[in-house]
C-alpha cells in the first residue's frame, strides 16, 4: 500500500513546527531572567517551516541583551532633569509669592498714609529733662508706644515687646538704627523724674516724654490715641485706660505701620525690615 505523500510532508511540518516550538518557548523562558541573557545570544532563530513547494521563510534574528537594549536617560540624568524642572517651578512661586507680598506691602502703606496719623509736630519733654521735637527724629526709623508707669500689666508688657524688636533688629549690622521712644498719656503722675526712673528699666536707648497736659493731649490726638483717667480710690491712685498699639516711624517722620498686641516681637521686627527694604524718601 502506497504511502500518501502529502500527508507524508504535513507530518514532517507539522513535527518541525513543535520542534521550532519548544525552541522559541526556551529563549522565551530564558529572555526573562537577565542572568541568562548571554546564553541566549548563543541560541539560533530556525527558518520557519515551509510548505510544499515554497522557500523557507526566513526569521530575522535581534539579540536581547543589555547592549543592544535601547538607551535612554540613566537614573542620574532623569533625576538631575526632576530635580532642575522642580527647581524652576519652586523659584517661580516664589518669585510669584514675593512680587504678591510686596504689592499687598505697597497698598498697606499708602491706606495708612492717606489715614493722615502722625500730622503736625509736638513739643515735649525727654527723661532728662531736653525738650523735644517731631524734627529730631527725622532720619531715624522710630517705634513708639503711649502708656503710663503706673500701668500694671498691658505697658510693661508691651514696652518688653518693643524693645525685643528693638534688640533683635539691632542684632543686624547691616540694618540702621531704631530709636524707640515711650510716650506718657499720664502727665500728672509722669514727670521727668518718674519717666526716668521708668525707662531705665528696658533699654539704655529707650527714650520717655512727657509734658503738660495740653502738650500730652495734643500729640495723642495726632496719632489718635485715646485714654482716659479712671477714678481714684482711697489711696489716690487710678488707672488710665488707653488704645494700645506700637507706632512705627521712618525716616521721614511719617507714620508707616501700627502693631497690636496680638503681633509678637519677632513679627514686629520683620515688618519693620520689610519697611527698610521697601523705604524711598519722599522729602527729598
């Protein structure tokens, strides 16, 4: 009995086909760990089966391997990229941030310019008895606070802060001086002697006036200061209740900014550098 020859040649390609089969699947198992990947260099790609009566079709051969793996950006490239792209986008915030804060800086300080506090010149008395004047003060930057020495708690307290701010601007010797001055809103009590006493206590450089009545007046109601006497009691003694805030001056004698009691001196004294940067003469 004859053989059939076609079904003869499907066999032969079909056992070619496995055998090509279970080639391919060893390079495949081998492709997936890189220990091997020299060993799969070694390893032939066969010729696919051919028909009857057709060309072998040939398979074109890539060897899989560390060089020959397409190169892009290694480790340190890709993260010196990540870190210049974050570097550029963190410097523009904050050069965005700052051009904000000094627009918001600006706006500040011409509402209290048009606020008109601080007008006019004063005459008073210093601790050691000079007679002092708004004119000499002009070119010095001035934090200035009203009270009283008999004040029990809200003076003395934030007379410390002034000075605090006073001492940690004067840290930097790059920045000029601030001249702190303490003001009584308690003429009858305060006089040169008591102011003297007073002022001792704080800051070499802190300076207390004082004056008439009229003169105290006078210089409260340009810096819209109120305070009023209390009663007395047995012992003659009264509180006198007033606005709380520290006066910030510049050079030119105007009014620049007010802190409250809710500003700590350190905040205090990074307004006040912020105001220096900021500071263009408008007298000359």
């Amino acid at each position: 009995m004859l053989r059939n020859p076609g079904k003869a040649c499907t066999c032969n390609a079909f056992r070619q086909l496995a055998r090509q089969h279970r080639s391919i699947r060893s390079m495949l198992l081998l492709a997936r760990t890189p220990k091997a990947w020299p060993r799969l260099c070694q390893l032939g790609v066969p010729a696919l089966p051919r028909s009857p009566g057709s060309k072998a079709l040939p398979v074109t051969r890539q060897l899989w391997s560390r060089q020959g793996q397409p190169q892009g950006p290694g480790l340190r490239a890709r993260l010196m990229i990540t870190a210049l792209i974050g570097a550029g986008l963190g410097g523009a915030w904050l050069a965005m941030k700052a051009e904000k804060e000094r627009g918001q800086h600006q706006r500040r300080t011409a509402a209290l310019r048009q606020a008109a506090v601080g007008q006019g010149d004063f005459s008073l008395l210093d601790h050691r008895g000079q007679a002092r004047c708004k004119a000499d003060f002009r070119g010095q930057w001035v934090l200035l606070y009203f009270g009283f020495t008999h004040c029990p708690d809200i003076c003395p307290d934030e007379l410390e802060k002034l000075v605090r701010a006073v001492r940690l601007l004067e840290a930097d010797p790059g920045l000029p001086p601030v001249q702190p001055v303490f003001i009584t809103v308690d003429p009858e009590r305060d006089d040169v002697a008591a102011m003297a006493r007073y002022v001792q206590d704080f800051h070499p450089r802190l300076l207390g006036l004082t004056g008439s009545l009229e003169q105290v007046a006078q210089v409260s109601r340009s810096y819209r200061v109120y305070y009023s006497a209390g009663p007395k009691d047995e012992d003659q003694d009264y509180i006198v209740d007033h606005s709380v805030a520290i006066y910030l001056l510049s050079p030119d004698g105007l009014f620049t900014d007010y802190y409250g009691r809710a500003q700590s001196a350190e905040q205090v004294a990074a307004s006040v550098r912020r105001h220096m940067a900021a500071f263009r003469s408008v007298l000359q």
